[in-house]
C-alpha cells in the first residue's frame, strides 16, 4: 500500500454528494513533465520491458506512453499538454482524458477514485463526469487510450512520445500497491452480483449505452464483438500484456469481421476477413489492402468489474455467446 495514500479525517462534515466520500491524504500532483521520445528512453534503461504503462493511441508521433511507476504511482494524477491522467490502482485503471489543468487526488467514492478542480468541482476518475461543485453534470472528454506494457508499446511505436526520465533521480519511481487503500475499501457499497468485483473488464460507452466485456479467462489472442448504443463495437485483447482496445468495426461503409491471427507476429495480431488486413491493437492497418488505415477508438477504459458497475449501474454485459451482427441499415455506424 502507497505510505501517501492513508485515509484522513475530514474536520467538516460534507454536505450532498461530497458527503459519500472518504477523503485521502495530500498527493501532489505531476504537472507538464519534459517530453522524448520512447526509444530515447528505452536506451537508459530504466524501464523494464514489463512496466505497465498507459499508451495514448491517436495523435502526433502515433501517440506516447507513461511508465506507471514512474511518473504516476505516486502523484496519481498528471496535468499535461498530451493529456489529463488519473490513477486509480485500487479500481485497476488509468484513466486519460484531453488535456486540462488543475486537478488533485481528493478521495473515494463507492470504491472509485475523487480528483478535484481548482474551482472546486470534484469528478470520477473512472467516468470523467462531475458530480458535485460549479461544473456538475459535465463530462470529460476520454483520450483514445489503452493500458499496456512498456515493451509491447515500444516494440509497437518506438517513434511515440514519452516523459524524459533525465539520470532516474528527478522523479521517484514508486512501486505499484499491492493491497487496496482503506479508503477506497471504506468507501465500497454491494458489488453488482452478475460479476465477481475484481474481474478485469473493458468499459464502452457509445452515447448513454454502456457495456462491460469481461476479460478474465480469455485465450491468449481474442476478438470479441457487440452492439453497443447502435454502433458495431469490437474489442481486441493481447492475453500477453492483458492489454485491449475498442474500436468501431468498419472501414467507411463496410462493416468488417475481425479474428484473432494465431499466426501473426505481436505487433499485428488481428485480421478483419473482409479485406484479410492485419491489426495492431493500436488500431492500425500494418499489412493488406487497408494498411496505414486507422479504426475510429471508442470511448472504453479497462477496469474492475467493482469500480466499472459502481459509476454505470446500468451497464449491459458482453456474453460471447451473442452473435455479433450488423443491424438493420446500420452501413458505416
């Protein structure tokens, strides 16, 4: 358990829907750390090829990736040009949103990690969405991400961008916990029954429709896929890294038919039948007719059953025995 994460006692009592959570002691947060590149890093050492990191997928240099021990086990959040990331290990998720500044670690709620604004508004870590203070009722806005290991990204995009680690000293390297902290346990309510509460699951919100795919259990390389909120939604899962990724499954208006490629190498283990492209769980095209293609990221975060039902009591769950079909003209949705 992280010696920073001990349970506090507020001197106030909290009215309305500050008053459910369970305060925690002081974090600072990681605010604009200098940036490099992966493979700059990677040459220092200091990084272990199985040091989950949190990859965000889109944008310049095909995205980047933060160590978890490295820059976020500690502070839990970081305020950054490249984004907004919450750590939340009892929940089993980082979660990565558009950039933005002024946030803490402030608490617990049903089990799930509080962050506060400057301003006073306090948010889900999980969700994004604020539930008490000026901004109630807004929502973040989800960065396409995924939760990987340091060497799957690397192998994948040496070229992305990443925090400079200077000699290894500038920023304590903090080990992940490995029992909850009081506060997030303290503040749990009944676990939905239809899922063991520690099952690691993928979360996918398409508009107000939500949908849990479990994840334990399944084979090495696996292809699930569902109708979420009218879209055709498929999740990729490397068993590997434990590491997967929500895509929509088409490619302008063809609606593809993804499978698992035992024989593929790591960094494309996916194939849609229709075009026989392979995919990298980023979601990018390496090989076929759709190469250099990339499939539109839907708004997910991979966490524990606990943590995912508690923020979405309506949630659905994926079973793999649903066929996945195309509804009636749906064509490109």
């Amino acid at each position: 358990m992280l010696k920073s994460l001990l349970l506090a006692t507020a001197s106030v009592a909290p009215q309305g829907p500050a008053a459910e959570i369970v305060p925690c002691a002081e974090c600072r947060p990681l605010t604009e750390p200098p940036c490099s590149y992966v493979i700059t890093q990677d040459a220092k050492g200091l990084i272990t090829p199985t040091d989950p990191v949190i990859a965000w997928v889109r944008g310049k240099h095909n995205g980047g990736a933060i160590p978890i021990r490295h820059f976020l086990s500690g502070p839990r959040v970081i305020n950054d040009t490249y984004g907004l990331f919450f750590f939340d290990p009892e929940g089993g998720y980082v979660a990565g949103y558009e950039k933005d500044y002024g946030y803490t670690f402030h608490g617990w709620r049903r089990g799930v990690m509080v962050v506060r604004h400057t301003d006073g508004t306090l948010f889900s870590a999980l969700t994004g969405e604020a539930f008490a203070g000026p901004r109630s009722g807004k929502r973040l806005t989800r960065l396409p991400s995924i939760a990987t290991t340091w060497e799957q990204w690397k192998l994948q995009h040496p070229e992305s961008t990443a925090y400079d680690l200077f000699d290894g000293k500038r920023y304590p390297v903090v080990a992940l916990p490995t029992e909850p902290a009081r506060g997030s346990v303290a503040s749990r309510g009944k676990v939905d029954a239809r899922l063991a509460g520690d099952v690691d699951v993928l979360g996918v919100c398409v508009g107000a429709a939500r949908m849990a795919f479990p994840l334990d259990g399944l084979p090495d390389r696996a292809v699930l896929q569902d109708k979420v909120g009218g879209w055709t939604v498929v999740v990729f899962w490397q068993g590997r890294t434990r590491t997967a990724a929500a895509y929509r499954a088409v490619a302008g208006d063809a609606l593809l038919r993804f499978e698992p490629d035992a024989i593929a190498p790591r960094t494309a283990p996916f194939r849609d039948a229709n075009t026989r492209t392979r995919w990298s769980i980023a979601g990018r095209g390496i090989d076929g007719l759709l190469r250099g293609r990339e499939l539109t990221w839907v708004d997910s975060i991979q966490c524990r059953w606990f943590a995912w039902s508690a923020e979405n009591p309506r949630t659905a769950v994926h079973h793999p025995a649903t066929p996945s079909r195309k509804g009636p003209g749906e064509k490109g949705r």
